[in-house]
C-alpha cells in the first residue's frame, strides 16, 4: 500500500524527498558537522577539511532558506497526490466491473474513501518523513558507530527496539479503549436521535421519566468511556516521552564505559548520543502517526481495488453493443410490477437523434418505470425494447452504463471542488471547460471567486439547487453517452436554470438520442416530441396538437400553468 501511495504525484515526488532529505540535514548537520570538526581539532588542530565541512554545513542550510517554495515541497506532494488518487478512485467507480459491487460502492463506503484520501495529508506530510529521518539517522548513527568503536553500532538497533517495543504495547491496549468508547457513543448518539423525534409520543404517554432515566445512565456510561480514552491518550503522550527520556539514559548508560576506557571521545560520545535522540524523537513521531495511518488502511484498501478495476477492464469485454446506439425502439411493450395492475401496455415508439423528445404524464403513471427499463433495471414484460437491432435482454450492465446517461432530480455530488466534480468521467480530455462552457452551461462559476477551483461541500451544499443541478448535468454530458434520459431533471429549480438546461438538452439532441421526463409546463413548451402516457397507453405527438386533442393532456397542462403562475 505504501508503494502504490508512493506512485502518486510524481510531478512532486522528486521535490518532497529533496525537503525530506535537507530536513534532516539541517537536523542532523550542526550534530555531526559540529563533532567531526570538533574532534578533528581537538586531535590535529585547525586543518581545512574541518574548514570544508562547515563550509558544506553552512551551504546547505543557505539553499534551503534561498530556495523558493523548498518548505512547500512536500505539500505541493500531498495535494498533487491527493488529487490523483481522488481522480483514479472516481473513475473506477463507474467502471462496469464494479457496478454489480455493493459493497465497495455504495454511498457510506464512497464518503468513508474519500474521507480517507482526505487524511492522507499526515501520510505524506509526517509518516514519509518520519520514515526517512529515523532511516537516515538510523544509519548515520551506526556508520559513525563502526567508526568510532567496534561494538558500538549495537547501540542504535537496541535503543530503537526498546522503543518499538514500548510502542507496540501501547497499541495493543488502545483498540479496546477505543471500542468501549464507541460503544459508549452508540449506545448514546443512535437512540437519542432516534427518541428525539418521538419526544412528543414520549410526553403523550408519561414515558419520558423513565427515557430521561435510561438516558442518564447511558450519558454516564459514554462520559466514562470518554474519559478513559482522554486518559489514554494523555498517558499515552507521557510514556512515550518516558520512554524517549529512558532510552536516552540507557545509551548514556552504554556509551559512558567507552568513554571511561578511552575508547571513544566525549565529543564523539556527544555527537552519537544527540544523533540517538533524534532519532528516538522520529521514531516517536512514526509510533504517534502509526495509528492514524493505520485508521485508514480500510479505506486505502478499497481505494486502490476500486482504482485497480477501473484501469484494467477493457470496455469491450462487457458490452454487447459496442456500435452507438443510434435508435431506441419499443415494440408493443408493456409492463406491470410484480402482484399489480399492468403499469403500461401495447406500448410502440422509436427514438432517435433529431428531436427532443418528452415523456410526459401524471403522477404514477410509470414513467420513471420505463426509464428504468432503458437504465436496464428492469425487463418489460410484454413485447420488445431494443437499442438499435438489439434487444435489451441481451445487453449487460455494463452496455447500460457505457450507452445510457441518466440525471433526476437529486443528484449526487461529492464534496471538493467544481472542477474535480464536473470532469469526474472524463478520460483524456483536456478542453472539457470549454466544451461545458460552449454548450451554455455553469455560467456561474465563472462569477464565482475561486472559480472551477471553488470547493462546494458534501454534496454540493454551498451552492444553489440550480447550480448543483447544472454541475451534475454537465458532468453526465461529459461522458458522451449516446443515451440521455433526463427525469424531472428541471424539477425544483428557478425558470432562468431551466431555461438554459432546456437549451442544452436541445442542443444535444440534434445528435445523440435526448429523452426529457417530466409534467412541468416549464419543460414541456420546448419539446419537439411528446410521447404522452395516460390510461396506460402512449399517445404521441406535438404539444400544441395534444393540448387541442387530448384531454387528458390539456387537463394536465392547465392544472401545471395554474401551479407555476401561483409559485
Ligand atoms: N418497485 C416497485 N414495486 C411496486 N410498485 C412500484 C415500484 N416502483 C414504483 N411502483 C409504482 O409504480 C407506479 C409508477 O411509478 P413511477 O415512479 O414509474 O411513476 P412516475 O410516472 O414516474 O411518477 P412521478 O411523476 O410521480 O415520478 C407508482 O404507482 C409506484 O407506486
């Protein structure tokens, strides 16, 4: 997992591991610089290799404070990383292969994912370089050790199992402290949201003493456990520092007979015994982060399963119609819910690109029904539903996925930015904005501060209904699909936002095949095509020929004009 964390941001990488590398450096140098020449002086007097030394010491600290950017290296890392682990995660969640996979996609899993890419920050910003200055220290200690006296290297690899120990034990108690105190948490937070919308009942049948009752001992019960874990964590932070202190007096400890006999210097002694606390203060730090790491090892697993499906499924393999779908036809078709009424029957259109087609009816009429038919949710089950020759028994999720693109009224969009929403299916596609832009579409951003970079929330919940509607219809109209079904798609949104999503839709079925649901008068005025669905039939035509022939139609039209005039 390491390594495939380390594959990302390479634009970065280079520069990150320079920081990491001279944050130790300028950790380390006064140490070493300053005991190699102090030795060096003390045993040959003033030489220039003692002048060369501090000379490099001084040079390196200048190029890090000189260097432009050198302290946002590693930031520069985590955020180009984070986004390209974020990029490739989205994408593998529309990729066929998966789509069968509950589990690895449905919401909960996608927020905790994206939550953990959202922690990734102390990956690359303290564990990576953690690891390198406890390496690198690591290693210079015992260099310095075999060159200083023989058995000494012995030294560093004992002080740093002492502490891994120490470390390790702590971790076996945390897990049971932290589990007694989510019990505590649910045992509390699930039935108090649950009661408090049933507070009135609670009233209405004298029950809510003894709720109150109940509700303290659990309120107890998680400020135990709460407490306990505080506890722990506070203990935690001392015995870890305990344990850095001891194990610097055990080196003390080991270097001073060396010393006693002659063996090594003290300013040798000095120099290894500084190196050793330094690199018991990165190892402390890796045991701190360990755990926070480790909390998003159940995310960073499914992240990458997610993202190693999406780059190795060949679309083809999937699909049965690999040509676009250039016509849809239904023949006859009819269909009726398990243990009910036949929804609707004797059912025979065709669309193809051209027109903008509706779908209009009254509520429950089964148009919702028959788009899930063309999402491939479900058979019809009388007569034939084709894309181009081919009938839709014979297509595979996947044909469904890749041909037909779909959008209602409650989108879904993940928290980040405009930009990483909007281009979320988008494959080797660079103008994607102009492409948004030249259809008429998220003119808003455009006015918005920080523009396409603008962050919009869980779910879009800094912006406008409108707004959100509008980066979701952009979205699935990148993804070129040769299908698009757009089910009251321009419900609940202000007249100026269905407007200019009426033109696209316009626009795109000039092309490719465009089928609108919907009963808003708003809507239905710039249809071309109105496949009109009352009585459990289809009646087709142009809406100021329904209006003037159906009743039905007009009686639906009249009440809707009446609602929008009134708001
Ligand atoms: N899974 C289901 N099982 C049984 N009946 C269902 C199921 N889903 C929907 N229905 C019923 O089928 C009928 C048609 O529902 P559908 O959602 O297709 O209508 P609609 O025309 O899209 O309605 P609306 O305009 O309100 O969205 C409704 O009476 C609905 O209750």
């Amino acid at each position: 997992m390491i390594k495939q964390l380390f594959k990302y941001g390479r634009a970065g990488r280079s520069g990150a591991i320079q920081q990491m590398v001279d944050e130790w450096l300028l950790l380390v140098l006064p140490v070493a610089a300053g005991g190699i020449v102090l030795s060096w002086w003390t045993a040959r007097g003033l030489n220039w290799w003692g002048a060369v030394v501090l000379g490099g010491f001084v040079l390196v600290y200048a190029i890090y404070f000189l260097t432009p950017g050198a302290r946002q290296r590693i930031q520069q890392w985590t955020v180009l990383a984070k986004r390209e682990i974020r990029r490739d995660y989205l994408r593998g969640l529309f990729t066929p292969s998966l789509t069968d996979s509950q589990e690895l996609t449905s919401n909960k899993v996608i927020q905790r994912d994206l939550a953990g890419i959202g922690r990734l920050d102390s990956f690359y910003g303290v564990f990576l370089p953690a690891i390198c200055a406890s390496g690198f220290s690591f290693l210079l200690l015992i260099g310095l050790a075999i060159a200083w006296h023989s058995w000494l290297w012995l030294l560093p690899i004992l002080c740093f199992l002492l502490m891994g120990v120490g470390m390790m034990c702590l971790q076996k108690i945390s897990p049971n402290i932290n589990r007694q105190y989510l019990q505590g948490f649910l045992r509390l937070g699930g039935p108090f949201l649950d009661d408090l919308g049933g507070m009135n009942t609670l009233v209405m049948y004298g029950a809510q003493k003894r709720y109150g009752q109940s509700f303290a001992e659990d309120a107890e019960f998680f400020r135990g456990k709460t407490m306990a874990l505080l506890k722990y964590q506070l203990q935690s932070l001392f015995i870890l520092n305990g344990l850095v202190f001891a194990t610097m007096g055990a080196g003390a400890f080991v270097l001073y007979p060396a010393v006693a006999n002659g063996g090594l210097s003290i300013v040798q002694a000095g120099v290894l015994w500084l190196l050793l606390a330094q690199l018991l203060v990165a190892e402390r730090q890796l045991g701190y982060f360990f755990h926070i790491v480790m909390s998003t090892r159940p995310a960073l697993k499914n992240i990458f399963r997610v993202i190693a499906a999406g780059g190795e499924v060949p679309q083809s393999a999937y699909t049965a119609v690999t040509a676009p779908v250039h016509t849809v036809t239904f023949a006859q078709a009819g269909f009726g819910y398990p243990d009910g009424q036949p929804l609707w029957q004797d059912v025979s259109f065709v669309l193809q690109p051209g027109q903008l087609y509706g779908l209009v009816g009254e509520n429950g009429t089964g148009k919702s029904t028959l788009a899930r038919i063309l999402r491939g949710e479900l058979a019809p089950t009388a007569g034939q539903v084709q894309f181009n020759q081919t009938d839709i028994d014979q297509l595979t999720t996947a044909d469904f996925l890749q041909h037909v693109g779909y959008l209602n009224d409650h989108p879904y969009l993940f928290s980040g930015t405009i930009a990483e929403n909007i281009s979320l299916g988008v494959r080797n596609q660079t103008d994607w904005w102009q492409k948004v832009r030249q259809l008429g579409l998220c003119a808003f951003v455009e006015t918005l501060p920080e523009g396409l970079a603008t962050p919009i929330g869980e779910n879009g919940r800094f912006l406008s209904p409108g707004q959100r509607q509008q980066i979701a219809f952009a979205r699935l109209v990148l993804m070129n699909k040769h299908i698009y079904i757009f089910d009251e798609a321009t419900a609940n949104i202000d007249a100026d936002n269905v407007q200019v999503m009426m033109t696209v839709m316009k626009r795109l079925s000039e092309s490719i095949i465009v089928l609108c649901i919907t009963h808003e008068w708003r809507s239905i005025e710039a249809l071309a095509v109105i496949h009109f669905l009352t009585n459990q039939h289809i009646t087709t035509g142009a809406a100021p020929v329904l209006y003037q022939d159906n009743a039905g139609f007009k009686r639906l039209l009249d009440t809707q004009k009446e609602m929008e005039a009134a708001g």
